[in-house]
C-alpha cells in the first residue's frame, strides 16, 4: 500500500453535487417514471419517498460513515475495520465493474439519440434498428465509457468534483426548462393525474419491494460509491446533513423526472422499459411544436445525468487499485477498461444485434441479466450485509462516534439509526430478496 497524501473534496458542495451527481442518473429519469407507471402513479411516489427516509438515508449515512472513518476504498475501508468482511468490499469493487458495464450501454444511447436528434433523425420505429447495429452499439459505449474515464483519470478535485460543479447545476437548468414545456402540452392534466393522484387500491406486496429495490438503485447505495465518495470528506464534515442532502436532491430530480415525463407521455401511453424514453417520448416530440429542439436539451439531460453516474461507478475500482495497489489514475484506468469492455460489449450486443446474447434464458438477453444480477441483486445484497457489518460486527457506537464528529447533535438519534439498520432495513431486504428469487423461478 502507498502512503501518499490521500484525495480530498475541495469543498463541502463540492462532495454534495458529486455524490448527487452518482446518485441522480438515469435511475431517476429514466427508471423511476417506469416503476412508478407499472406499480400505480401516485400511491407508488408516496411509499418511494417514505422508504427513501427510512431505508435509504440510513444506509447512505452508514456507506458515508465506513468511507469518512476508514479514508479508503471499500476494499480497504472493510479490510481495515476487519479482516474477515474483506470480501464485501471486493463485492462493491465487482459490482461497480458490473453495472458500470451494462449501465454504460444505455448509457451510450443517451449520446446515441442526442446525436440523432441534432441531425434530425430521430424515428419512434428506429430503436429496434439501433439496437440491432453492432458497430453503433459498441462504439457508442466505448465512447462513454472513454468520457468516463477521462474524467476519473483527472482526479477527485480536478475531474470528478469539477465535471460536477458543472454538470449538475446545467441538469437542473434543463430539467425545469423541459417541465416548463411539457405542462404546455394537451397530455399534462392526463398525465400528471395519473401521476400524482394516489389510488391506494394499487397497493401490493410488490409495490413496496420495488421501491426498495428504486430506492438502493437511484441513491447508489449497495456497492461502495458512498463509500467511496464519503471517504474524500473531512472530519469536520458534517454527514448527517451531506446524507440529506444528497438524498433529498436525489428524490427532488426523481419527482420532478416524472413532472417532465408523464404530462408529455398522458395517462400510462406506451410501454414501460427502455422504450419509454426511447420510443414513447420520441413519438411525442414528433407531434410537437419545437420537438426537435426538446429532444435534443432532454437527451442532453439524460447523458449528463448519466455520465455523473458512471463516473461514481468506476471510481470506486480505480479507488481500489490506487489505494490497495499503488497504481496512478490512468493506469488504473486502462487496467479497469478491461473488465468493462469484457462484459459491455457483449451486454452492448444482447439487444437484437447478436440472437445468441440476446436471448439467453427465459427471453432475457445479457444486458437484462446482468441488470438482475448486479443492479438488482448484488445491490440488494451488498447494502443487507452492509448493515449488517455496521450494526453488529463493527457495533453501532463505533460508527456513531464517526458521524458525532462534525455533527454533535446525532447522539439522539443513534437508536434510531441501529433500530433501521439493524432490523427494519435487513428485514425489508429480506422479503426483497426472497420475493425476488420467487418471482424468478416461479413467476
Ligand atoms: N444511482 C444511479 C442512477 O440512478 C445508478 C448507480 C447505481 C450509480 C449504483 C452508482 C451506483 O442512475
């Protein structure tokens, strides 16, 4: 191991728009629209909010608190608070390589339809025929997976933090730009009926599991970035209020995502899934006035979103490799594209263009199972024994007096945090997983 001077965040706001930056993505515009469209509108975005304040918080207060103590990644951060949970943090350095791998694929669409939009070749049929191109699909996830590496390469301060301070102020510019459009639009009253009207008779056993599992995927908690990011804080930092913050503009953009999809798209038009940006709005934007130039600020947005993300993903291997192995940046860059390609690439060809990897098991290409396997299950499991770490190996007291320093009123509410971190958030990821493994082999 090296002992040079570690990163730091040049500013509090800095690490705020950073870890915002990972946890908005296309989590939250591209994904909370749909879950909450197939799990009832209204009724769905109340019980994501509750469960973001009980499930999510906790756990993102806890990745923070592993990364601010330990000052390293979480192969490290595990290894130095003890060396049999080693291997949790080898999980998180896996499961960032895995969803950053498949992530990057959709990733690359976003850059994908804002070049067509610019051109004017945006077509609602035209997605089945880009995902069938093979040249396209590879060489627009190499292109964003390369963005994404330049930027990690350049550092915590000078790439990671600035790219945000940047990019994240412009997403929300755009964001409120685009709502301000949509609610001119004949569909607005529909949609936003059916969106922000709860009809309890939708609630189900699946209704809350899926906001738990929304809730780890869009706050990036699971595998390590918050770990990651919180361990670039100070001691004088406080965590409590980053974690608020970070969670609240989180669950800001992914409500406001759904002020901006639902009164273009009216009342549960189109299907969910990938083709509900990439098909149902795309055949919205035809039909309006200006449409070209909406399409071209909403892709915009969407690659924004998502390239602040990817960057969070990738940080935590490179984190790995440079804390744990010495390596510079670049290096461990390079080295990470290896991996990433290994499994993007195929993913990248798993939706049409290649009929081997796009229909595996069951229907499910390569990139859908990879999405179970990494964004779905290793997320699921990776916050479970994270909590589990924390209350019970670690012990709750020694995590309290991290978060203590830099925020002296926590002592209060330290049983709160062990009581959702040591029984309500295992036993909610529990019926999650159980349920899940049911749903897959039964369903
Ligand atoms: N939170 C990101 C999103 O909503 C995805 C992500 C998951 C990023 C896990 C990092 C870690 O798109």
């Amino acid at each position: 191991m090296t002992n040079k001077a570690r990163a730091h965040w040049g500013s509090k706001l800095g690490f705020v728009l950073a870890a915002a930056g990972s946890a908005i993505g296309l989590g939250n515009i591209w994904r909370f629209p749909f879950v909450t469209q197939q799990n009832g509108g209204g009724i769905f975005v109340l019980i994501y909010i509750l469960f973001v304040a009980i499930i999510g918080f906790p756990v993102m207060l806890g990745e923070l608190t592993i990364g601010r103590h330990t000052q390293k990644n979480p192969v490290g951060a595990y290894k130095s608070l003890a060396k049999g949970w080693v291997w949790l943090g080898y999980l998180c350095v896996a499961g960032g390589i895995g969803i950053l791998s498949y992530y990057g694929v959709v990733a690359g669409w976003t850059v994908g339809y804002l070049v067509k939009s610019m051109t004017g070749d945006l077509d609602p049929q035209g997605f089945g025929k880009f995902l069938a191109n093979a040249p396209l699909q590879i060489g627009y996830l190499v292109l964003f997976i390369g963005i994404t590496g330049a930027v990690v390469a350049a550092g915590v301060q000078k790439g990671i933090e600035r790219m945000s301070e940047v990019l994240l102020p412009l997403l929300f510019v755009l964001m409120i730009g685009l709502i301000i459009r949509a609610f001119t639009l004949p569909n607005a009253m529909e949609g936003l009926k059916f969106y922000l009207m709860p009809d309890f008779s939708k609630i189900s056993a699946s209704t809350f599991l899926a906001a738990t599992g929304q809730a780890f995927f869009s706050l990036s908690l699971g595998m390590g970035a918050m770990i990651t990011y919180g361990s670039y804080l100070d001691k004088k930092d406080n965590l409590v209020t980053s974690a608020i913050a970070v969670v609240s503009a989180d669950t800001l953009i992914a409500i406001l995502a759904g002020l901006l999809i639902f009164p273009v798209i009216g009342h549960g038009l189109g299907k969910g899934g990938p083709s509900l940006v990439f098909v149902t709005m795309i055949e919205q934007f035809s039909q309006m006035q200006g449409g070209q130039i909406v399409a071209i600020l909403f892709f915009l947005l969407l690659a924004i979103a998502a390239l602040t993300s990817t960057v969070s993903l990738m940080e935590v291997g490179v984190a790995y490799l440079v804390d744990e192995h010495g390596l510079s940046r670049p290096k461990a860059v390079g080295i990470l594209m290896v991996p990433l390609l290994a499994l993007g690439i195929p993913a990248a060809l798993s939706l049409g263009a290649v009929d081997s990897l796009s229909n595996i098991v069951g229907g499910k290409g390569f990139l859908d199972i990879m999405d179970f396997v990494f964004g779905n299950l290793g997320l699921t499991i990776g916050a479970l024994f994270m909590c589990i770490f924390l209350v019970y190996r670690w012990g709750i007291w020694k995590a309290a007096k991290e978060v203590l320093s830099g925020s002296p009123g926590f002592g209060k509410y330290v049983w709160v945090w062990k009581l959702l971190l040591g029984y309500v958030v295992p036993a909610f990821i529990v019926s999650l997983l159980v349920y899940n493994l049911y749903q897959t082999f039964a369903g």
